[in-house]
C-alpha cells in the first residue's frame, strides 16, 4: 500500500514538471514585437518632385527610350518678333518646367539718339510739336525717326566752378550756389567741381535734393583772385637806394621776381578750364545712358594753362553724349564786351572759350551779372536740359566706322530756333 501511495506521488510530481517545462517552452516561443517602420516624406504642396538645386522641384528624367520607339515630337517655340528700334525687348518661348523666365535684350549700336530744343525768337521754349514737324539728317542723308519722346528726362548734372575769378565777382557767385539745389529735382543727381591752376572733385554723383550736395557747395566757395597790373616805371618799378650798384632790396629790383633789369616778363595767369570740363566728362561718362549727362560751368570763359586741348575735350563730349551748359558770368558777360573776348589773339590766353564747348555739344549759355539773374539762370536751364524732345534713329552708316557724323536736324515751322548737337563720334562702349 506505501509503495502504490509512493508511485502515485511521484507520477503526480512528473506531470507537474511536464506542465512547467512545456509553460516554459511557450513563452520562449512567443514573437518578439518588431521596431517601427520607417515613414516616407511628406510631398510639400505643390511640388512635383524632388526639389533640386537652383532648379525647384521637377519629376525625375524618364529613363532613354529604345531604338525602336520614337522620340516624343515638341512643338518648336515661336519665333521672335524682330526688334524695330534701337533698344528693343524680344520676348523668348514661355519657359519649361523647372526652368527659369529670362528675357533677350536686341541692342543696335547704330542707334542715335538727339535731344533738341525748340525756341521762338523771343527765347520761349516751343511745346506741342510732333515728329512729322521734324526733320533729322546725318552726313546730308535724310534718315527716318525710329523714335519720338516727349518725357522728361532724369538729369545727372556735374558743376564746374571757376575759382579764379575776381574776387567782386566770385563773392556774388558763392552767394547764387544755393539756389543750384532747388533747380533740381529728387530724380537727378549732381556732382561738384572746381578748378583754379587744376581740378578738384569736391563730391561724386550724389541726390540732388540730399544734404550732402549743399554741404558741398558751401565748402567749395573760395574767395577769388585779385590780379595785380606790374608797375613798370617809377619809384616802384626799379631801385630807389642803390648801394655798390646793386639794389639794396632784391624785391624791388626792375621787374622784381618777374624778370631782370633789362627785360620785363609780365606773369600769365592760370584758367584750366579744359582739364576741368575734361575730369568732370570722365566722370558723367559712367552714368546710366537712360539719363541725359550734363556739365554745367559757372565761368567767365577763359582758359590757359591747361593739359588738355579743347578739340580732345570736345571729342571726347561728343563721343560720350555730354552736353555743357553755362552761366557766363564777370567781364565776358558784359554786353559787347563778351563778343570781343571770343576773338583769340595768338600766343595769348583765350578771353572766353566757354560759348565753343556749348555750340558743339547743343548745350544753352545765359550771361549774367548779378546774383538775381544767376539763380534765375540755374533754374532755366536746368528746365530746359530735362524737357526736351527726344528724337532717335538707325544710322545708315557703318557701326565700325569711328568718324566723325555731322547731323542736321530741321522743323517744318518758320521762326523757330533749333538747337541740337552737330555732330557725334560713334562708340559703342554704351551698348554692352
């Protein structure tokens, strides 16, 4: 009987460890959980692709096609509409996607462009013509206009100031340059020379209604030269104690520190207005061609001493489209006294070379001596330079031919005085 007890135990412990071991076995074979899966990118809204560089989002290149398939026919891009001016936009097939817009500019470097003045013989300016009143020849030949404007023109205007004037005359001068600010507008832009034996830039191009330019104005006031007349004779003129035959005082010696004893060399005096326009033309030659280059001069005309010649100042004006203007101010602004002063005499200074520069470049001159008509004259002709009629054409000969073209422009009118350049040096360095 203990030993049936005895085995009955033992088959009860043997199944009880079956259960365990085969619990155990289970558990092991459990699946373990997975980690999570990777999530794909979200498109951005609106894209079509993947986005590349410099390029924006565009689908990916389709693999090559076979030799047996054929290649997909596109429609070839219209074409170009030709351009009928000297300046004109030629507009491109619409772009691709994932390509950028981008526009063709046509420029034809034969192109001439005239700004012309139109006055009655009382001197008002004439407004209300169209371009079948003008007539526009280069070299004798009658050349069609390819353009007509009446818009005015943002100015970029470079002031020279003569600093060598007498010193009556230079005072009514620094009190007139205030009124140089007011005849501009917030669309020019203006820079200030000055020259006496040389010239100096006072400032670049800078706004002409900004702070800067009065400032400038106002520290580029001088005060004149007062040349004295050499005593030739006289107690003043030679040696008035002599000892041991020599003059006591070497200063006063006959001719002083201009000469000796027997010969009298009278001082000359120093006008480099030639250098001067010529440094301010190298500058307005930089400014955008959309804007009308100006010198503007305060002088009285005379010139010596200078490096420059006038015939490379003026060439150098016409090939870069400046024109000058001036107010003619001390003795070459007195009536009949200022014809006298453009006569040269040989190996002598010029007396007034100021009324050449404006006749070559179509510029204006107004004479003036008092501060009044100075401030009156900033005003006028800074309004004439900006309203302008604007006349443009192909010229009919060779873009490499670098001579010099004389052009004549004429209204259908009578009694009206046209003023415009006579001529030009072709270039193409506006036209890059």
């Amino acid at each position: 009987m203990k030993k049936e007890v005895r085995g009955l135990a033992l088959a009860a412990l043997f199944c009880s460890g079956l259960a365990l071991v085969s619990a155990a076995a289970g558990q092991q074979e459990s699946p373990v959980p997975n980690a999570p899966t990777p999530q794909h990118d979200q498109t951005l809204p609106g894209a079509a692709g993947p986005i590349i560089p410099g390029s924006g989002t565009g689908l990916p290149a389709a693999p090559a096609a076979s030799s047996s398939s054929k290649p997909a026919q596109k429609a070839p891009p219209p074409p170009p509409v030709p351009p009928k001016s000297g300046l004109d936009k030629v507009q491109t097939a619409p772009p691709q996607e994932g390509e950028a817009a981008a526009s063709r500019f046509v420029v034809n470097v034969n192109f001439v462009e005239v700004p012309v003045t139109v006055k009655d013989t009382k001197g008002n300016p004439v407004a209300g013509l169209t371009w079948r009143n003008f007539q526009v020849y280069e070299n004798n030949v009658r050349v069609p206009l390819s353009l007509f404007s009446v818009d005015p023109a943002p100015l970029s205007v470079a002031f020279v100031i003569d600093q060598t004037l007498p010193s009556n005359v230079m005072d009514t001068v620094n009190h007139s340059l205030g009124a140089i600010q007011g005849a501009l507008t917030p669309y020019d832009e203006a820079a200030v020379f000055t020259y006496a034996n040389g010239a100096k830039e006072w400032t670049g191009f800078t706004g002409a209604q900004g702070n800067r330019l009065p400032a400038v104005l106002s520290l580029a006031q001088a005060v004149g030269t007062d040349p004295q007349v050499p005593v030739n004779s006289g107690p003043f003129g030679g040696c008035a104690v002599v000892k041991n035959g020599n003059c006591t005082d070497p200063n006063v010696n006959y001719g002083g520190s201009t000469g000796n004893p027997y010969f009298i060399k009278l001082p000359k005096e120093i006008h480099t207005l030639n250098d001067a326009i010529l440094r301010a033309a190298k500058e307005l030659s930089t400014r955008p061609r959309e804007r009308r280059r100006v010198i503007y001069v305060i002088s009285d005309g005379k010139e010596y001493g200078s490096t420059a010649s006038w015939k490379e100042v003026v060439k150098y004006l016409q090939t870069n489209q400046i024109t000058v203007y001036a107010t003619l101010v001390g003795d070459s602004a007195r009536w009949g006294e200022g014809w006298i002063d453009r006569f040269h005499l040989p190996f002598q200074a010029y007396d007034n070379i100021l009324y050449k520069y404006v006749a070559a470049t179509g510029g204006d001159m107004q004479s003036e001596g008092n501060a009044n008509g100075m401030e009156a004259s900033y005003a006028k002709i800074a309004a004439e330079a900006r309203n302008q009629y604007t006349l443009g054409y192909l010229s009919h000969e060779s873009i490499y031919d670098g001579k010099y073209r004389s052009i004549d422009v004429r209204v259908d009118r009578p009694n009206l005085v046209v003023t415009a350049k006579p001529g030009y040096y072709p270039s193409a360095q506006d036209y890059k």
